[in-house]
C-alpha cells in the first residue's frame, strides 16, 4: 500500500515542472532507490542489462524517461535541471585559479613566421586560427561557403553545444583567404592531402591540427606546451587588452556562460601585476604605467618582459 501511494504522488507531481524538478532532485540525493522508479514503470523492462548498468546510467535512463513523459524540450530541461540541482543541494565545486597560459607577442611572431616556412597552407591555417579564436573542431569543420569575404565574417554553424555564431576577421586575413579559395564554392576551407575514411573526403581531424600546433611550436623554438585551445587564450587575453568589451568577447568565443570569458580578463591582470611587481627601478614602474595608459595592457606586458630580460642581462654581467 505505501508503495501505491507513493507512486500515485509521484504521478501526481510529474504532472507541472515543479514535480519534474522534485523527481530530478529526489533521484539525484538518492532519497528514493532506483528500484523504486524501476517498478514505478519508468523503465519498461528489467532485464539483465539493467542490472550490469552503474549507479549513474541508472539515473541517466530514469531522468530521461521522466523528461520524455513530461515533453520538456531542450531549453526547458536547462530550467528544470538547474532548480532540481538547486533544490537537491547540489553545488558546483569552486573552480581553481590559475594562470591561463597564452603566447607572448615574440612567441606569436616567431609561431607564425615558422607556421608560413611549413609547405602548403599550414601558415594559413595557423593565422586564421590564431585570430578567429575558435576551437579546433570548429576550425575543421568549416567550409568555404561558411566564409563571407565582403561582409569579413566567418560562420561557425555547429561550435559547442550547437551553437552558431558569426566570428569578425580582419581585412588582411580576408585578402589571404581570398587567395586560398580562388574560385571555390564549397569544399572544406582547409582539406586535408589525404583523403582519410570519414563520411566527408579531404577533412582534416582535430588531432592532426594538434600535431601540426606542436609541430610548429617545437620548430620555433617555443619551451611552454602550446596546443590549439592555448592560440584561443591568446587571442581572448589580447582582445581584453585591447579594449574589447567582455560581454563581445564572449560572443566572440562562444562562451555559453560570461564566468568563463572573465578568467581571461584576471589572467591579464594578474599577468601584468606579476610583471610590474617584478620591476624594482621606480623609473620602470613609470615607464609600464604610462605605456598601458596610453596602449593598454598587451603593450604593457611587453615592455615589462624586455625591462625584465635586460635586467636580468645586467645581474648577469656583473656576477660573471
């Protein structure tokens, strides 16, 4: 008898979002046992299978049976999840703070002069993705038709999560792809030498824009890992140093959630107080300060590494 009445208040409570939440929570704090949603006809069969499955594949064919039941669609079920995570005392683990590493500018230059030493359009290939700040498998992904020369815009139609966004790129970046399409119309914007066993030909794989990121690197002499989501960093950080607004920059990289977008404006900030900390000549302090005052952060940064190297040079000197 209790077991009906609890399955008749649970059926009652399905009916609103608010009984869906109050399902999602309970299952999640383990308030009712998985055999209770099992026989409350959430899973049509009890077999073997079910028996093999994890604590989580469990929860995950019990939550799914409840969404479906209910008809919540995709952007309902981000409310739903969200109040029932809430609701269950669910909190996300604080996020650790570190510094989210990036290229210098002579570590930009030396990465692309040698990316447009490698044969073919490596050199391109490597720019475009330096400055359009997309991901790697968003970067194979595109196509020619997805490339607007006269409007300079490049449209990422599936980034993460399935989003679509329109990324800006520079007049000169436009001029060189100009050239590299020629008279394409459609066709993988970089193809790949070889034909690979994908449903589309000629497609490159993100782990191959890996290896050629490393290759690169290694070939410019560059001593920090540097990997296809470390040239994203370095764009964010050098647009936030140039005065681009956080909230364009989220667009910009497609950041579901503004907290992600903003640890790279800490980490120029913080990067930069490192280096003006480093300084102890006060006339260098002044030198820093006036040339972020008047050409911002990046610029900054720079002049604080080339004071820094020459005085690490002078120490040097007068030890030997």
């Amino acid at each position: 008898m209790a077991h009906l009445r609890s399955r008749d208040i649970a059926e009652n409570e399905f009916s609103t979002r608010d009984g869906v939440e109050s399902s999602i929570s309970l299952l999640a704090t383990s308030q009712w046992p998985i055999g209770l949603w099992v026989s409350m006809g959430l899973h049509s069969e009890r077999n073997s299978a079910n028996c093999a499955m994890t604590s989580i594949q469990r929860a995950v064919a019990a939550i799914a049976a409840i969404l479906a039941r209910e008809g919540v669609d995709y952007s309902q079920s981000k409310a739903v999840f969200k109040a029932a995570r809430a609701r269950a005392g669910l909190r996300a683990q604080p996020e650790k703070r570190g510094g989210m590493d990036r290229l210098s500018v002579e570590e930009e230059l030396r990465f692309l002069d040698h990316a447009y030493a490698q044969p073919g359009r490596t050199g391109l290939m490597l720019q475009t993705l330096l400055e359009t700040g997309v991901r790697a498998s968003e970067l194979v992904q595109l196509r020619v038709e997805d490339v607007s020369l006269s409007e300079r815009v490049v449209t990422i139609r599936r980034g993460k999560g399935s989003k679509r966004r329109e990324v800006p790129i520079r007049r000169e970046l436009a001029q060189l792809l100009r050239l590299h399409i020629g008279t394409r119309r459609a066709g993988p914007l970089f193809a790949s030498r070889q034909r690979g066993t994908g449903s589309v030909p000629h497609t490159m794989t993100r782990q191959r824009v890996g290896q050629v990121v490393r290759g690169v690197a290694t070939a410019a002499g560059i001593t920090k890992r540097v990997y296809p989501h470390l040239l994203r960093h370095t764009v964010a950080t050098r647009l936030l140093s140039r005065g681009l607004d956080i909230t364009d920059l989220q667009r910009f990289l497609g950041h579901e959630s503004i907290t992600t977008t903003r640890h790279y404006a800490e980490t120029t900030a913080a990067t930069l107080k490192r280096k003006f900390d480093a300084l102890t000549d006060p006339a260098a302090h002044e030198l820093v300060t006036g040339i972020r005052r008047k050409l911002g952060d990046d610029a900054a940064l720079l002049a604080a590494d080339l004071l820094a190297q020459r005085r690490a040079e002078r120490i040097s000197n007068v030890d030997a």
